[in-house]
C-alpha cells in the first residue's frame, strides 16, 4: 500500500481533517488538495525521494503538507521552536531540495534556508479555508522536468532519533512502513469511519503523525488537529469537537486529570471510546485515575520512531490490559534473542522486532546499524 490508497478510505462528503472552530476538510477535498500540491512539488523538480522540510505550526496545515509531501516524496517535519543554531544542524543534516515555511511564520529557518541555499516555499492559507487547505508560493524557483513518481519503497518520511547516542540518527521510513505501521494501530483500536480522533500531539514527531493522522485517515475516520497542547483550552477543545478518542503522553495525561474536575461539565459530556497512550511510561495509579474520570478503558502501547511508531500495544476491552504493561506485540513480531543471536522462548536476552513497518536502517550510520540490527537466524 502507499500513502495515496490510504487516504481513500471514505466517500467525499465524510469529514477527514478538522481543527477547532473551522471548517471540517473532507476526504473529497483531501484526496484534491494532495493530489494539487504534489503535482505542484513533481513541477518543480521534487519527487521520489527529494527531501522536503516543513516547518509550520501544530494544526491541519501541518497534517495535510506532511502528507501531501509524503505522497509524492519525502516529508521532513521540524520543530518550529528550534533555534537558528537547531535549524542548521537539521537543515544541513537533511539537505532537503526546499523547505516548505508557514507565509506568516517570523522564524530564523528562513535565513538558515537562505544561507545554506535550500529554496523556501511559502504555505499560504486563504481566511475562511477549510481546516487543511493551503497553497504553496515556489517564488523564484524553476519549474523542471526532473521528479520521479515515488513507489511504496521510497522514503516517505524522515524523522531525527536520539536514542543512545548524542548525535541525532536520521531514519528513513518507506511509504510501506508507514502504511503498515497505520493499519496496525487502525487494528488495534478498531478504528473505523465512525471515529474521531482529537490530536494534541506535535506533528513533528512519529506519535501524532502516525497514531493520530494516518491511523484515522486509514481508517476512513476523522482527526482534528489542535495548536501546541495546552491544559487550558483542552477540556474547551473536547467540548467543541466531541471527538471519542484522544492519544497522548503520560505528561499531558496528567494534566488532563489536574483539570479535570473543574471540567466536570465537559467530562461528562463527552463519550470516549478509548484514551490512548504512548511514548514513554505510564503510571499505573494515572491509568486507573483517567479510567475513573473518563468512564473508557486506558490502552497503553509501545513505540519507536524506528518502528513507524507502534510495537506492543495493550488490548481494547474485551481483551486484557494492565496497568503498568506495554501490552503484546501489535503489528510487528516481537521476539527475545539471546547474545549469541538465537530466539529463544524464556531466560536473559534482547527484545528484538520485524515486520513490515520497521525501517531498513540508519541513514549514513553503519556504526548505529551495526548496534541496532543483527541478522535473522530464521
């Protein structure tokens, strides 16, 4: 599968993209607007693994540019935060053939764009726009007749990993891990149209772009893409939205539950499905406090950029979860090996993955890939 069949999951007048207090995008427009913008990128010479960095703020515009370059050819979100400093060590470790910048963004990657002469594509959004709905501005730059169409095996996504080491490792994710890493998730939480997913996680990083966006799209559900969390708009969020479902870390759990009972109107005015959460360990007394508030099973799950996010997850009801657990393996096989590179079955050894949604290695890092992969003893 590729990104371009993901999103063609529900008929054209079903809401796709949204964000609080605009228009909802639907599929119709979606499938449009990527097939719009990559023809505009294939124009000016970016194609099949052409590097693109996005730095725009958290919301639909972040989710629709990432996947519209996706599609087409490599998407490289970035922290808009970063600092000049930031910005070019990223820019220059990713030498991407332009930078796609928010048209009314003040941020310091424009002159680090400039002086290491990657081109910037202004993203313009028109007042009164549909959640999503952008243009690309390429200024001065050429139109060429050089892209190549990608396939399910080239790099859709490039994401910086810190992991063990004090150097950033680049993975490169295919169009293939990501769709396979979305139908695991889309799996695991029985993800269908009906759904509705509020986002308020960063879309620079694997959590929110896969386990949000692309498992809902696959899904053929709905996902309104929120600004940079923040505790204080959340419960106004939720009440404006009434999504069934939200993903998020630990952090943020609590401090959804520290303002919880302050909210108890909104609490109880909206029907969750399920909360999610991953990325880093979850307190066992905060699972069972947000189960309590919320009246829906806490489904705790594993993942790592390298795997396209999801590993492990714990089980909707009515099968097992347990406070405190990483759950079972959820896409990928999850094996234990011993340091002579066996599986075996119990005792002292590595947990090891492989599947479909896991990358093929580090880029430009045969020392990290040489730690991280071992040969398949089957």
């Amino acid at each position: 599968m590729m990104l371009a069949d993901l999103i063609t999951k529900s008929d054209d007048k079903r809401r796709a993209i949204g964000a609080p207090g605009r228009p909802y995008m639907s599929y119709g427009q979606l499938r449009a607007l990527c097939h719009g913008r990559t023809a505009d990128l294939f124009r000016h010479g970016i194609g099949a693994n052409d590097r693109v960095a996005i730095v725009l703020p958290n919301g639909p515009e972040m989710a629709t540019s990432f996947i519209a370059s996706a599609i087409g050819a490599t998407a490289a979100p970035l922290n808009p935060a970063y600092k000049e400093a930031e910005f070019e060590f990223y820019l220059s470790d990713l030498n991407p053939k332009a930078v796609i910048v928010d048209a009314d963004l003040d941020s310091p990657v424009r002159e680090v764009a400039r002086r290491l002469r990657f081109p910037i594509i202004d993203l313009v959004v028109e007042a009164g726009s549909p959640a999503g709905q952008f243009d690309l501005c390429f200024g001065d730059m050429p139109q060429v007749d050089s892209a190549s169409a990608a396939s399910a095996s080239d790099t859709a996504l490039v994401l910086h990993t810190s992991g063990t080491t004090s150097r950033p490792k680049l993975v490169p994710l295919s169009q293939s891990n990501l769709c396979a890493s979305a139908t695991h998730i889309a799996r695991t939480l029985s993800l269908t149209e009906e759904d509705h997913c509020l986002n308020v996680m960063p879309l620079f990083h694997i959590h929110g772009l896969v386990a949000a966006v692309l498992a809902s799209l696959n899904a053929g559900a709905c996902v309104t893409c929120t600004p940079v969390f923040n505790a204080m708009k959340f419960f106004a969020w939720m009440s404006a939205v009434i999504p069934n479902w939200y993903t998020a870390v630990p952090t943020i759990h609590q401090a959804v539950l520290d303002r919880a009972e302050r909210n108890r109107t909104v609490v109880d005015g909206v029907e969750l499905r399920f909360i999610r959460s991953s990325s880093s360990s979850l307190p066992p007394q905060v699972m069972l406090r947000l189960e309590k508030t919320f009246s829906c099973p806490v489904i705790e799950s594993y993942g790592m950029t390298e795997a396209a996010h999801q590993m492990t997850s714990n089980s909707l009801p009515p099968g097992s979860r347990k406070a405190g657990s990483v759950g079972v393996g959820a896409g990928p096989e999850v094996r234990l090996m011993d340091s002579g590179g066996r599986f075996i079955s119990q005792g002292e050894g590595e947990i090891v993955i492989r599947g479909p949604n896991v990358t093929s290695g580090y880029e430009a890092n045969p020392d990290a890939n040489n730690s991280a992969f071992v040969a398949d003893p089957d």
